[in-house]
C-alpha cells in the first residue's frame, strides 16, 4: 500500500547479459513467467462452466460472461447470488466489492503506465486481473529502468496466457461439463489461485492488518444472507489496511 517511485520513462533495463530486451522478449518473458497458473487458471476455469450452467446459463452467456467482465472471483459471485434469487442490487454491490482491489492495483500501476495513451490504459484496465497485476508489478519493481514499451509487453504476454485460456476453458466448462464425473473436485481452485498470489504480497503491516480483519470479518458475518457478509468485510479490511499504513506512515515521521 506504500507508494510507489514514480520511475525513468524512458530508461532501458538491461538483462543479465547486458542487452538491452526488445518488446518480443519481454513479451515472451511475461507469457512465460505466466505459465504455472494455467495449473489452477484451467480447472478453475472449467469449473466456472460448469456452475454456470448448472446455474442456468446456456453456452453462449456463460462465453459472453467470461470476455466481458473477465473477472473469475466476481463471476462466480454473481453466479451464486443468482441462483440463490439474491435481489439484482446486492448482486451488483457484491460484485463491486469483490473487485475493489482493481481500483488499488490501478492506483499502483500508475507511476509505471502513467505515460502510456488512452488506448493502452484502456486494455490495460480490461485485462487487469490479480496475475496479470501481481507479475507485472514484481517486474516492474525489480525491474524500475524498464522502458513504457517494456511493461506493457510484459503485461500483454501475462494476459496472453492468463486470459485467453480463462475464456476458452469457462466455454468448454458449460459445453462438455455434464460430462465431468462429480467425484472429481475442481473447487480447490479458486482457494488455491488466491492464496499463491496474495500471500507473497503481505509485505507490511498495512497488508496483513486488511488481510486479517477482512477474512474475520467474513468468518463473522458468513452467516448473513445473499454474500452480505462479504460486501461489509472487504471494505472494512481495506479501511483497516489505509488506518495502518496511515499510522506506520506517522511513526516513520516522528
């Protein structure tokens, strides 16, 4: 949650072997670095299909849904608001909530993509997931001399991997997921995406204080209906995460 470095636009970061990485290699190397997701990204992706449908949806909606919103915990929320018959609203405000953390991963990416145009920042806003933030700001933060043109690459092939299989796998989940045997348990996925990108990230207090008192909160308040409980957790645990960065901020001061 700390602020960031505004870095070098234009400078160049060199690899190991002192070159300087053209776009394509970057490219490659986001696409790369990407790969160990397709481990969960896949079932999880799959599972999602087959929720779906068996939520009510038909083939094409559940395609429609993955490309539109592309935002894996967020659907699979509002699929499950839904076919509780939760009122549209609190579907709406769920979702919101759940995908809050965009807006902190946008803010953080700004002294990075700060220069990039309008139409950058906006495929860059659409493809904006947790893998596609979290390896790209490792990158850029090991990586600060790295020029516009670098990052975005790097990004793109994140979101080359990432993505596009998030679409084709949640399709083929609705097409063929009558087909897969119910003793096979695809919904360790989701747990287990979110704990291997969030858990490196809990660097600081601020982290740690959002992440506790956001998951309490949802233990707590699992009992209300239509995800409630979450709607009123997540902010709460951001609110925690600023009053302790805020506070950290004043001791390093003093």
């Amino acid at each position: 949650m700390s602020p960031t470095p505004r870095p070098r636009p234009d400078a160049r970061q060199p690899l190991a072997d002192g070159a300087t990485p053209s776009s394509g290699q970057m490219f490659r190397r986001g696409a790369v670095k990407s790969l160990p997701f397709l481990i969960v990204m896949i079932p999880f992706a799959l599972l999602f299909g087959v929720v779906a449908l068996e939520a009510g949806m038909d083939v094409a909606q559940v395609l429609g849904f993955s490309v539109l919103v592309l935002a894996g915990a967020s659907q699979f929320t509002a699929v499950q608001l839904l076919s509780d018959n939760a009122p549209v609203i609190v579907v709406i405000l769920s979702c919101l909530a759940v995908n809050l953390r965009m807006a902190m991963y946008s803010a953080s990416l700004v002294p990075w993509l700060r220069d990039a145009t309008a139409p950058q920042k906006a495929w860059v806003a659409y493809a904006l997931v947790d893998q596609s933030y979290a390896l790209s700001i490792q990158e850029y933060e090991a990586n600060p001399r790295m020029a516009l043109r670098q990052r975005l690459a790097f990004f793109a092939g994140v979101v080359t991997v990432v993505c596009l299989p998030w679409m084709v796998f949640s399709w083929l989940g609705a097409t063929v997921g009558r087909a897969i045997p119910d003793d096979i348990a695809l919904d360790f996925a989701m747990p287990i995406t979110f704990l291997a990108m969030i858990a490196p990230m809990l660097r600081t207090p601020a982290h740690l204080a959002a992440c506790f008192v956001a998951v309490l909160g949802s233990l707590l308040l699992a009992g209300l209906p239509s995800g409630l409980g979450l709607l009123i957790a997540a902010p709460i645990g951001m609110a925690t995460g600023a009053a302790v960065e805020a506070w950290t901020g004043r001791r390093a001061r003093a």
